[in-house]
C-alpha cells in the first residue's frame, strides 16, 4: 500500500507568522480545502506569510489536485506568463490576499482555516503531477518544473535518512513559501514527516531565535540569514543560546561563506550542515548529520541520487584535484517529469539520461561536492585556464572587511576572459585595494586573481538569496 504523500499531517502542527494550527484540526482544515476543489485537477496558490498558504497547499494534494506556487512580489508580465504557460483552473488565497490585475480572469477560492471536513481516504497515483514551480528566469522566460508525487516523496525521504529527520522534529524557517526550499522542505516536509513547522514571517534574528527557544530542532535558512543570525548572536547571548540548542542547523540556495562556518562555530558551537538543490531535482547533495561538515562543500548525493562530473564533450571526468572542475551532471528518483509545455527544453536539459544541471564542480574521492558556480557565469575561461568564480570568492570573503563578493569573467581580447570582482566591504574601512589584492595573492594562483575590483554598496540579489550577477554588468 502507498504511503500517503503528507502522511503526518494528523500529527502535525503548523505555525506561519503568529497563527497556528495542530493535529485533527490541521487534518480537518485540510479536508475542507479538499473538498472545496471537487471536480479540479489544478489549481495555482497566492504563497503569502500566511497559515492559509500551508493549508492550501496541503488541502490540494491530499485531493491530488496540481499546485502553482505563485511569488506574491512578482510583476504581472511574469504572472500573466506562469498563469497563461500553467493554465490553473482556479487561484487559491487566504482571505486577506490583495491580487493584481494580472491575475483578475481567474476563479478565486477562499481559504478559510476554520472550515472542517474528513481528509480524502484514497490516495492519489504517486505519478501525478503535484507542483508545478517555475524557475528564476534568468536565461529566458521562466519555465514550468513539473514534479510528481513519487519525487516529492522520495527526496523529503532521503533528507530524512540524511538528517535524522523524524516527528519530533520541529523546523524554524522564513523562507519564500513559493520556491522549493521554504513550500517542499520546510512546509512539506514536516506534513510528510509529523513534527511541524514554526515560520516566522518575516525574517528577524530575534523571531528565529525565539522559534528555537519555542521547541523548535531545526532551522532551515540561506546564507545572507545566517550572516544575520551570526552578527546577532556574537552581540546577544539570548540569541547565541538559541542557535546553540537546536538538533541541525541547515544552510542552502547558495553558498556559505568558509569564515561564517567558522565563526558560527565558534558562536554557538554549531557546525552548519550546506545542501544542494535545484528546483528540476529537489534535494541533490548534503553533508550528513553524522558525516563532515566541510566549508566550501554540499556534501555528498543524497540516497537516490547519482552524479558525475563530465567535460563539455560528455566525457565523465574521474576528478581528484579541486582545479579539475566539469560539469555537474545528476540521475535521481526525484527527478522532474519535464517542463511545461516545453519538450525541447526537457530533451535539451539531460544527455545520455543524464540532468545537466549547468552548474560546475568537482568531486573527490570520497564523493564530496565542490562548487564552483553556474557555468553560464561562473565557469570563468581565462588565459587558457578553467577557474570557477566560486573560488575566488570565498578567498575574497576570507578578508575580514569584505562582506560580499562576486566574480565574472568579462571579455577579453587578449585573456578571452578578465576576471572581474564586485565587492560589498565595512563601512568605514579602511581596507586599499592593494592589500586585498596581497590578500588574494597569498591564497590564490596567479591566473586565478581579480584583474578588476568594483566595489558596491550591496549586491542584486533574488528573494532566495542568489546574487543576480547579470545585472553586474547592467
């Protein structure tokens, strides 16, 4: 007999921005979203803040109806886009939902955490579509991820052999309740699990740390949080002490800087555990809870999951030395089924029946994962040389006046490519870019150093995070 997909959510409890909701009267919200979508196979979902965005989503795969996460600060070209691409029957919002025009032709259904009604007793087929989660865009106009039932559930299960994960747990998050991180690990995967959930809202040190004290076990957060969470805590004990007792301590979307490791450590004596994902696998890569945790690292493949390293022929590369980086290739049973509407995109994205994920690595002997970035704008090829930007960074972010970093390679006619940093420093410092070039020289090879140094006041970044590094060169 199938497990069914969100088979704790009778013991569950779930708590988003203040309001909460547990056990029968979860299973009975649950049941009432369900039956309010009789006869509809998909639906897309208004991913506010909000405890009505968790019964939502769950109410409509207990019913086995597809969901389209929607990004509420999204611009209507982008929405009118996903809407026309995903073609939703109807929009789910909480009642106090405020919507764009853009969104005006489509039928409304109004969550309402008060309603009750028995869950559906049969389970719907594992190979149905369940969410169908759109990407950033950022090499054309965003593109529709299919992914199943069978996928969900078996990613939210290796995360649970690689984590320990179980129904005494408890996740603290503040993460984006549309994309993959804070809907299917940090929302889906306690409803799958038992346990429950705690979102804060909106990101504070203070709401996380309460969260923690509250009984929660695990924190899920992106790296510009914990940055955050770190400066908080080296100037406040309560905050200190809060981190300091949760079970694990989760970091992924991007990558995490060698000294925040370091001194996240040495704060609160916890070491954080960094995963790799993407929304077209889930969860590819973490260290374990009873593995290493090593800066600069995502671990290794999760159950299920195989992955490889390949030169731009295809070739699989047998790496052993960091500066021998390729292409990041994966096969996994949480694979998406395709893009929506989009065979030649879904075709063009594997090779041999393998994922091309466009991000460039290495692996070591032990199959730990290195990453050096995407390799549309992080593979750098310069001077005959392959450097990954990734590198370069976490060495300009081991200068303790440098806050943020990121690094291109710009055309050149000599060096194919120069490569180029945007750095975010202290204010006030007093740090010349002659002694952090003497910085870098002491870590980095030659061919390897920034030719050119921008500083700037912050970075581009997205809601998860990631530094929009086109925009660099805006």
């Amino acid at each position: 007999m199938t497990t069914p997909l969100l088979s704790g959510i009778a013991s569950a409890s779930l708590a988003i921005a203040g309001e909460s909701i547990e056990g029968e009267e979860l299973a009975g919200a649950v049941g009432a979203v369900a039956v309010s979508l009789a006869g509809l196979s998909r639906v897309a979902l208004w991913c506010t803040a909000e405890l009505a965005t968790g019964i939502g989503v769950a109410g409509a795969l207990v019913a086995g109806v597809t969901v389209i996460p929607l990004n509420p600060n999204s611009g209507d070209v982008e929405l009118a886009h996903e809407t026309g691409n995903s073609a939703p029957e109807a929009l789910l919002i909480s009642a106090t939902a405020e919507l764009p025009a853009a969104l005006d032709s489509l039928t409304r259904i109004v969550i309402d955490p008060t309603a009750r009604a028995p869950l559906p007793i049969d389970e719907p087929d594992r190979d149905l579509p369940a969410l169908i989660v759109y990407t950033s865009g950022t090499t054309g106009p965003p593109k529709g991820v299919v992914l199943s039932r069978r996928a969900i559930a078996a990613n939210l299960d290796a995360l649970a052999d690689a984590w320990a994960w179980t129904k005494t747990d408890i996740v603290a998050q503040a993460l984006p309740l549309f994309h993959v991180h804070g809907l299917v690990l940090g929302l889906l995967g306690p409803l799958r699990l038992g346990g429950g959930v705690r979102h804060v809202g909106r990101f504070t040190p203070e709401a996380i740390a309460a969260a923690l004290e509250e009984g929660a076990t695990m924190l899920f957060a992106v790296p510009t949080m914990h940055g955050r969470l770190l400066a908080a805590a080296q100037t406040n004990p309560t905050i200190a002490s809060a981190l300091r007792g949760a079970r694990l301590i989760v970091s992924g979307s991007a990558a995490l800087p060698a000294r925040i490791h370091e001194a996240y450590a040495a704060t609160t004596g916890q070491q954080i555990v960094e995963r790799y994902g993407m929304s077209e696998a889930l969860m590819i890569a973490s260290a374990r809870f009873d593995g290493p945790r090593i800066p600069g690292a995502v671990g290794t493949a999760l159950p299920g999951v195989e992955l490889r390293i390949t030169d731009d022929a295809g070739n699989t590369l047998q790496v052993k030395d960091r500066d021998m980086i390729g292409n990041v290739e994966l096969r996994s049973t949480a694979m998406f089924d395709a893009y929506l509407g989009n065979p030649l995109a879904t075709a063009e994205s594997f090779r041999d029946g393998w994922f091309r994920t466009g991000d460039v690595g290495s692996l070591d002997n032990e199959g730990v994962l290195r990453l050096a970035g995407r390799s549309s704008t992080d593979l750098i090829k310069t001077g005959g040389y392959r450097v990954g930007a990734g590198e370069i960074e976490a060495a300009l972010l081991e200068h303790p006046a440098v806050l943020e970093a990121a690094v291109l390679g710009i055309p050149d006619d000599d060096l194919g490519e120069r490569i180029a940093a945007w750095i975010v420093v202290e204010p006030d410092t007093d740090l010349t870019d002659e002694v952090l070039m003497d910085h870098i020289a002491s870590q980095l090879a030659p061919h390897k150093r920034p030719r050119l140094i921008t500083r700037v006041n912050e970075l581009p970044r997205n809601a998860l995070g990631k530094v929009q590094k086109r925009r660099l060169m805006q």
